[in-house]
C-alpha cells in the first residue's frame, strides 16, 4: 500500500511539475512577443488613432477607402516619435486591409518626409507574431489535453518534421543539379520513421505503420508519374507555376509525393493499431477473422479518408474559382485552370489511401504472426 501511494505521489509530482514548467513556457513566451521589437531590423509602429479620410466607390459590390493612421514607432534610432501614414483599403480586403489603434505594422520611413512634425511612412506589413502565438498554443494545449504524453511527442515530431522540410528545401535551392524528387524521397522516410517513432514507440504496430506508409506512398507515386508519362501530361495547367526557375513538373510531383504522405500514414496507423488492437483484446482470434476485420475497417475509412483529401487540396483554390467567375469567365475554363493538379493530386493521394489499405492490413498480419510464433 505504501508503495503505490508513494508511486502515485511521484506521478502527480511529475505531472505537477510539467505543468508548471508548461505554463512558464507559455507566460515568457507572451511576454517575449509583446516586447521583441528590438529584435527587428524593420521599423515598427503601433497604431494609435485612425481617421477614415476619403471613400470612393470602385463598383456595386466594392468601394476604395482612404485611411488616415497615427503610429508611434517602437524600435530602431526614431523609436518613441510619432509616424503619420496613409492606408489605401478595399471593402474585399483581398490584398489591403483597415487597421485599428493597437495594431502593429511594420513600416518604411520615407526620409525628409515630416507632417506636423511627426514622421511619414509606408505599410510594409502586419505584425502577426502575437496572433501567431495564440494560435500555436490553443494548438499546443489541445494537443496536449486529448493526447497527454502522445500529444507532446506529436508535437515534438512535428517541429522536428518542420526543420528537417525547411532543411531540405534550402539545401534544394541553394544546389543547382540537385533532384527534389530525390530529397523529397529521403525527407519522407525521415518524416514517417520520426513521427510514427517518437507517437507509438518502437514495436511491431509501428514497423507495420512505418512498411504501409512507405510502400503505398512510393507506388502511389510511381502509378502518378506512369499515368502522366502516358497521357502526356494532357490537361494539366501549369500556368501558377509559370515564375518558377526549377522544373514545373519535378516540383508538381514533389508537392504530389509529400501530399499524399499524409493521408496515406494516417491510413497506414489506424490500421495498424486496428489489427494489433483486436489482437491484444483476443490472443486466440484467427489470421483470418483479423483479416475479414481490417478490411471492413479499411472500407469504413477509405471514403472518408478521400473526402478528405479531395476538400482539402480543393478548398485553396476557391477564392481563384470565386474570382474567375466574378469576372465572367466561363466555367469550362475557370475549373481546368483552377482545379487541373489540385484533381491531380487529390486523385495520387486517393490511389494511396486505397493501396494502403491492404498493405497495411496484411504487413500487420505479418508481424502478428511473428508476435504468435514467439509466444
């Protein structure tokens, strides 16, 4: 009795401990952001008074308003004086926006420039790190109340996953001669060795997840890359890649690779834990009632899971679509414009999903099996 209740005082201690540390993070990380200008190269300024000067109707659905703003600067030599800057905005607020007192915005000072002896600017860009910040911890707490100590490794191989992504981009734009595919190819190995590791740990529901992902990803792929050869690459329009200096199609195949990772792992993990889940429940079931499970799991969730996939490649091109028929476009040509590699890759992301399945189904049969034998 002893033992268990000085057991469960460690336990508490800890979880105590981790709070507390968890909320420090959180307070000096406020507290950092709200005083970090310093920090910045940038001019920045903080709106304190805004007065609307002018309005001028651009059409029946927009209008162009004039905006007249009083900041008062918070770092660099002029820290302390007062800025005076004109903000042009729409009602749409596609590409401007209005701004209230309490605003940050980063500014260029234009040198000579002086109204009633405060200083004149120009709106570079919106502070946004606070905002930011909010954001990243209710997704930081949330992560951490559902999921406790598989929350934090998810977010531990999240940033992780993050830095490896920004270091295999630079190293990819900084060497000429180098193929995205290929790093793309590494980086997603990395990614899903990392993440399904540091969530379930190293134990045969992981190399399960870990074999199903990398297989349905990388033939997924190739079947995309077959496909195009063989059509040609008919109908896809790669006018929003026109300003790129790599090859289009190179880069159109990396974002289709590490697109469908995704879901493809998610495909690969709730199979996974689905086998080994009935296993554990029942050591005695047959390879053959685990099989016939698995795959009315797997169709319960292949649906799903492509819905998925299809709404969210789909919803970023929405505002484009909105924007072309606005304009009177047809809608035979606004769709293939706009939804050609969004379709593209929503349908290599499906072909994954559905290839996970079974290889993931039957990968985890596999180590049950070797999990009976050793028993």
């Amino acid at each position: 009795m002893n033992i268990m209740k000085t057991i469960w005082n460690e336990r508490s201690y800890k979880q105590t401990l981790s709070y507390i540390i968890l909320f420090l993070c959180f307070i000096a990380s406020v507290i950092f952001v709200n005083h970090n200008h310093s920090f910045y190269h940038k001019p920045i300024a903080e709106v304190i008074e805004t007065t609307l000067v002018d309005t001028t109707p651009i059409n029946d659905l927009d209008s162009l308003f004039t905006q007249q703003l009083i900041a008062k600067l918070k770092n660099g030599p002029e820290k302390g004086q007062m800025i005076h800057i004109m903000n042009e905005y729409s009602s749409s607020g596609a590409y401007d926006q209005a701004y209230q007192p309490g605003n940050e915005l980063f500014v260029s000072i234009d040198p000579g420039k002086e109204e009633n002896g405060a200083l004149s600017g120009t709106i570079l860009d919106v502070k946004r790190d606070k905002y930011m910040l909010m954001v990243a911890w209710v997704f930081i707490f949330t992560l951490l109340i559902v999921g406790k100590k598989q929350g934090l490794f998810s977010i531990i191989s999240l940033a992780v996953n993050a830095a490896l992504l920004s270091y295999a981009l630079d190293v990819y734009v900084n060497h000429f001669g180098v193929s995205l595919l290929v790093i793309c190819s590494i980086s997603a190995v990395l990614f899903t060795v990392i993440s399904l590791v540091l969530i379930n740990g190293l134990n045969e529901k992981t190399y399960a997840a870990i074999v199903a992902t990398l297989l349905g990803t990388f033939i997924s792929l190739f079947i995309a890359y077959i496909a195009l050869w063989a059509t040609s690459e008919n109908g896809l329009r790669y006018e929003e890649m026109q300003f790129l200096t790599r090859p289009y199609q190179e880069v159109f195949m990396a974002g289709l690779f590490l697109g469908s990772l995704g879901g493809v792992m998610d495909i690969a993990i709730t199979m996974s834990s689905s086998i080994f889940g009935l296993y554990e429940k029942n050591h005695k079931i047959s390879l053959q009632a685990l099989q016939q499970s698995g795959l009315e799991i797997g169709k319960d969730i292949m649906g799903t899971m492509t819905n998925i996939l299809f709404f969210v490649y789909i919803s970023g091109s929405i505002p484009m679509i909105i924007l072309y028929l606005n304009n009177g476009v047809p809608l035979s040509y606004t769709l293939p414009m706009n939804l050609s590699l969004e379709l593209a890759r929503a349908l290599a992301g499906g072909i994954g999903i559905v290839l996970a399945i079974p290889i993931s189904l039957y990968a985890s049969i596999f180590f049950v099996t070797r999990k009976k034998a050793k028993s």
